[in-house]
C-alpha cells in the first residue's frame, strides 16, 4: 500500500492485500464498539478479505472534531470515509462500507465482482426479498410485543410505506429504500457526492431512525446510477429470525450455543447477514468463533460445492434410510 501521509489518526489499515485495491471500511469510534468489533467480527471479516484480496480497514476516532459546529454521530460520518482516504493519499480504488453488527460467510463471492465504479451499490430492505414485507413487518411487532416488551406497539413506524417515510423527512418519494449499513462505492465518483451530504444536514437534523438512513436514501437514490444487489449481500437478522428461528425469540439469553447454529445456518444460505435495530435480537452478533467449527467449515464448503453438480434426477430405486 501506498501512504504519502503517515499520520493517520483515525484510521487503522487490519488487512492490506499487495494487489487489490479494493477494501472493506467500517466506523467503530469508542473503546466499546472498537473492542466489540475486534472481539467478535474481525476475524470473521479477515478470513472473507484474504480470501478474496480484499483489504480491511476501521475508523477508530472521529473524522471531525466533535467540538465543530459540523460534527455528527458515527453514522453520519461513514459519508467522510471516502474522503478521508482521498486525504491521506490512501491507495484505494473501491470500497464496500460495513456496519459493525454484519457477520459473513468466509466463502461467499467477491462483492466486488458485482460492483460498477458509476454506479453506488446498495441492497433493499423493502424490495426483491424473499419475504411478503407485510407478514415480516408484523411477525416482528407481533414477537417483540409478546416476548420482548409490551411496550413496543403493534402499529409503529415499522409499517410506514415508502411514501409515509420520504413526506415525514420532506423530501420527495423514492421508490426504494436500502439499509445504509451496507453500501459499495468508488472513491473517486463519489467521495466528494458523500461530503456533501454530511454537510448538507446539522446535527439538530431529525430522522424517524435517529440516524442518517432516511435522508441517505433520498440523497443517493435520487442523484446516483444505483446497482441493486442480491438480498443475500445484506440479508437481515430481523427478518430471518421471524421466519426461520422464530422460537429465538422466547430464549431470554440472547448468546448460546442455539443461537449460534441458527445464525450460522443462515449464514450458509446468504453472504452479509445484517444485525441491524436497537432492540433484543439485534445484539445476537455477539458469538465467538462463528463458523470455526470443523464440523460447520466442512458442511458448508461441501454444500457450496454440492450447489454445483448438475443433478439428473435419475431415479434410485426405494431408498429406506437403512444402513
């Protein structure tokens, strides 16, 4: 790698491959999320970037001065990544911005063999997914309000429609909506596209996540050439949970060995598996050595090459199950 400027303050190169320029960012500011992050992603995330010579890097510290008038919180500020690099003379081309919360799959394909530099990639939340948006959306409700809390309503912002979340923030409808924990981008296209939204909006800006998403989404989705990736590159705890391991949902220890088969389960059907929200089954990321068993490694590797025989379909005759 090629660094004119030394000094990087708020940046730590973890993986940085000899020939691609390709890399996977993510913001971890505060001892916490830093030392959460190292404790139970950055290994799943390494054995992905080396396979795939990929390089990795985190944001430790802000990339503003939190006494400035412009600063904002963390989520906000993975729109200056681009432009951070471009500052320090970074040589990075490409780069698939991660939340800390996302765990993959080691032997899924390179998203970067999916990316187009004119174009921003992002995955919906609302769109081209394998469930009815509306069953998931109460599924969801329906779990929290009985097994969580029975203060969370039955009938929240969770149901907003396209329309309802674009008028709330005073924009105009787009007729998409992704989850800005996963986006990929060409530093030279759009690093300077990303700073103008950062300063565009203040830190008394409200948003019905309290985060950046909403306004995100109205800024890129109306302004950019958008490539819609695959659901599996940002697949969605929240949705998974309701409709493959809903019984999760009645366990009040959120990191067990049960957790950990159903998440890795899930994981061998999709690539990028998003634990996104605030509320109980978000924080089930938090497992040790996922995807380190023999066991698992193996299942995996051989139904991935399974997927690839072409069957036939030639009949066997009766087959009992006897050995």
């Amino acid at each position: 790698m090629t660094l004119k400027n030394k000094n990087m303050n708020e940046i730590k190169i973890i993986y940085s491959p000899k020939k691609s320029k390709n890399y996977i960012a993510t913001i971890a500011i505060g001892k916490n999320y830093y030392s959460n992050w190292r404790k139970y992603i950055l290994q799943n995330w390494l054995s992905y970037c080396k396979r795939n010579s990929i390089g990795l890097l985190v944001v430790y510290k802000d990339l503003i001065n939190k006494k400035s008038n412009n600063w904002k919180s963390p989520n906000w500020q993975k729109l200056l990544i681009g432009d951070k690099i471009l500052t320090y003379n970074i040589n990075i081309e490409n780069v698939c911005y991660l939340d800390t919360d996302i765990l993959i799959n080691p032997l899924s394909p390179n998203v970067f063999n999916y990316f187009e530099k004119d174009k921003i990639s992002l995955v919906s939340q609302v769109k081209n997914i394998p469930y009815s948006l509306d069953n998931i959306r109460r599924k969801i409700a329906f779990n929290r309000h009985y097994f969580y809390s029975k203060k969370y309503p039955l009938d929240s912002s969770l149901f907003m429609s396209l329309h309802q979340i674009y008028k709330y923030h005073n924009v105009p409808t787009q007729n998409d909506y992704a989850c800005s924990g996963f986006f990929v981008f060409n530093i030279k296209n759009h690093s300077s596209f990303f700073k103008k939204i950062f300063y565009k909006y203040n830190i008394k800006t409200k948003t019905v996540t309290g985060g950046e998403e909403p306004l995100f989404n109205y800024e890129v989705l109306s302004k950019k050439k958008i490539k819609w990736l695959n659901y599996k590159f940002q697949a969605l705890w929240i949705y998974e949970i309701c409709y493959r391991f809903s019984f999760l949902y009645e366990i009040k220890k959120k990191y067990n060995s049960l957790t950990k088969k159903c998440v890795e389960s899930c994981l061998m059907d999709n690539y990028f598996l998003h634990f996104a929200g605030s509320w109980h089954e978000s924080g089930m990321w938090k497992i040790k050595n996922i995807f380190k068993s023999k066991k698992t490694n193996f299942l995996n590797k051989k139904f991935i090459e399974y997927k690839k025989i072409k069957l036939k379909g030639k009949p066997k005759g009766r087959i009992t199950g006897k050995k």
